[in-house]
C-alpha cells in the first residue's frame, strides 16, 4: 500500500523470527516499510534484525518480543506500534504453532495454545489494529491461512480448525471494516519449506508424495511466500479483499499424483 504521507509505511508481522515471518520482514523492509516484529523468540528476533540491517540500512525495525498466548501482550502490539512509528499500514498474522497428534491424543492444552495463537491473537490482534487503520482510512490485514483449512491431514487437528476459522474471520473483518478503506485477505499455502515443515517422522518420503501431487512438481520457500504476500499489500491488489488467495503450488485441487497418472498414460505427465 502507497503511504499518504512523506513517511514510510509500517508492516506489523507476528511470528517474524524465522521463516515466513523473517522473510516476509525483509521483502516489505526491500519495498520501503518500517518494520514491527512479534516473535516468542527474542534471540532469534535480533538476529532478524541484524540481517535485514545489513540489505537495508535504511529501514527502521522495532522488536516485540512476547508470547501470543499472553492476550494483554498481544493486544499492546498496535498501541507500541503506533507510539513508535505513528502509523500502521499492514499487519500480517503469520504466527503459528502446532503439535503433531491425532484427535485421539491431543491434550487440551495443547488444542487451546494452538488455537490461542493462531486465531485468538489474529483475531484480537486484528481488532488493535483496525482503531489505527479506521483512523487514516486505509489498511491491510493479511492472516497466513493453509490449504489445510480444506484439506487436513488429520494429525495436526487444531491447526486445521485455527487455519479455517482464520478463513471466516477473513471474510467477517472484511465486510465489517471494508467502508473505511480497510482490507482483509487470507494467504493459503501449500507446502512451505521452514523449520515448522521439518519435524515430520520420515519427512523425505512425506515431502516426495507430497511434490508428486503439486501441480509445479515442488514446495515453495519462505521468500517465494514472502512476494505473494507483498504483492497482496502493493496497490495492484487494491480491490482484493474479503477472500482467501491459494498459492499451492497447484496442489488442492488435483485429484491424484503423476506417478499414477503416468501409469495410465505413458510418456504425459
């Protein structure tokens, strides 16, 4: 989004420590925004820091370090950042968090802090943000969903349920924020190659099932994300809103892999 004044625009990302978040962090700091980042991880967050500095010395970066789980910590984001930048354009909800169990196993703790994380905080986090943004007349939210909201593995249960939930909270903010110049899209990725996709028991065999079925033959990358979501926060994406965009790789919506295809029709595919 074009800033309405001489000063740059300011992108909020929770969970910018790593992976998405950290990559999304430089791509926007490439774009000219100031930055905001919320991770747990305050180590890590510094470092993030450090490397985007070093590409973009101009860029003005405040750190936030802090457990979603914590709603007061989470509702102080937009306020400290407002108080430090005077404005916020963007806010991405990328944090997540998930453990991998069935519903047969899964705790109740471990169903609430996924949830908690992953929809209660973009929710609440969404809601600080929007003051600000009714304010100036324009914004962006952005919430990280997954092709999981619609095709679930069935051993990451709340995950699924947060990542479906975030879709209809997309849509609801939208109709209720749309007048005032505020936008509100959903991201869903596919297969996405972070530290959170590397704990899989027999991850290779997982990971080449997986690139047999997606259209492009392959998983994307934290950066290659990244653009997808500054594209949705350039003004070329200015009537897009109160939707979910798919960038899967061409995954959900195939029916069966090449391997199989290949056996029914030799030397395609």
């Amino acid at each position: 989004m074009q800033p309405t004044n001489t000063s740059k625009p300011v992108v909020l990302i929770t969970g910018a420590a790593r992976g998405i978040g950290a990559a999304t962090a430089l791509e926007m700091a490439r774009r000219g925004y100031n930055l905001a980042l919320a991770d747990i991880d305050e180590d890590d967050l510094h470092e993030t820091r450090v490397k985007i500095a070093k590409e973009v010395a101009s860029v003005k970066v405040l750190l936030l370090p802090g457990d979603l789980c914590d709603l007061d910590f989470t509702r102080s984001l937009a306020k400290r950042t407002f108080a430090h930048f005077g404005r916020i354009d963007v806010l991405v909800n990328n944090a997540a968090w998930r453990e991998l169990v069935t519903m047969r196993h899964i705790s109740v703790e471990s169903w609430e802090k996924t949830i908690r994380i992953m929809l209660t905080a973009p929710a609440f986090l969404s809601r600080e943000c929007a003051l600000y943004m009714e304010a100036a007349k324009r914004g962006l939210i952005i919430n990280i969903s997954s092709i999981q909201a619609q095709q679930t593995s069935s051993f990451a249960t709340p995950y699924a349920v947060a990542k479906a939930g975030l879709e209809t909270l997309t849509f609801d903010l939208a109709g209720l924020y749309g007048t005032m110049g505020i936008r509100v899209v959903a991201l869903a990725l596919g297969a996405v190659d972070t530290d959170l996709s590397q704990d899989y028991a027999d991850g290779d065999d997982m990971r080449a099932a997986s690139e047999d079925v997606i259209a492009l033959g392959r998983w994307t990358d934290a950066a290659e994300a990244a653009r997808t979501i500054a594209w949705l926060a350039n003004e070329d994406a200015s009537y897009v809103t109160g939707t979910v965009i798919t960038a899967d790789g061409g995954w959900v919506h195939q029916h069966m892999g090449r391997k199989a295809k290949r056996g029914m029709f030799p030397g395609e595919f």
